[in-house]
C-alpha cells in the first residue's frame, strides 16, 4: 500500500476576506474530491485570508497511480485555483 501527500502552499492575492478565500479553497475541494477519490483539506494558515496550505492525500496498492492522480491534482490546481501556488510538496509513505 502506498500513501501519497501533496501539499500546496497557494497565495490568493486578490482575496479581501476569508469568505473570498475559503470560496475558492471549497470550490477545488469539491471537484477534487468528486474527480479523483482523495482526501482534501486546508491544513494551514486558516486565518490568514490570502495564503492557505491545502493537503491532498491519495491511497492505492501501486505507487505509479498514486503519483499520476497528486501529478493531475497538482496540475489542476495550477489551471483552475484561483490563487497563486507559491510551494509545493509530494511525499509518499
């Protein structure tokens, strides 16, 4: 079994309030979450209203699948976040 964590440091710039920030952060959780099969959550910075740290956790019995789903997650979250990804992180277990 192989667990696979990826972290994503994002800057949302743009945001005047945590309301703006946490529509943007619940939005990606939820297509993620229906997309993929993961586990999403904002692990970090939860009160600071333009940064946030979100963590996707991804588990499957071969390692190949759990990095091309955080590879896909990743690269979708560039494309359609709505913020800036300023530090990422993917670490398998």
């Amino acid at each position: 079994m192989v667990v696979g964590v990826l972290s994503l440091e994002v800057l949302f710039p743009y945001s005047r309030s945590l309301k703006d920030k946490r529509q943007h952060i619940k939005s990606f959780k939820d297509r993620v979450r229906n997309r993929h099969n993961v586990s999403v959550a904002e692990v970090d910075f939860q009160d600071k209203w333009q940064r946030a740290r979100i963590a996707v956790a991804a588990v499957n019995s071969r390692p190949h699948d759990v990095e091309g789903v955080l590879n896909r997650i990743l690269n979708e979250a560039e494309e359609s976040l709505g913020g800036t990804i300023v530090d990422h992180r993917i670490d398998y277990f």
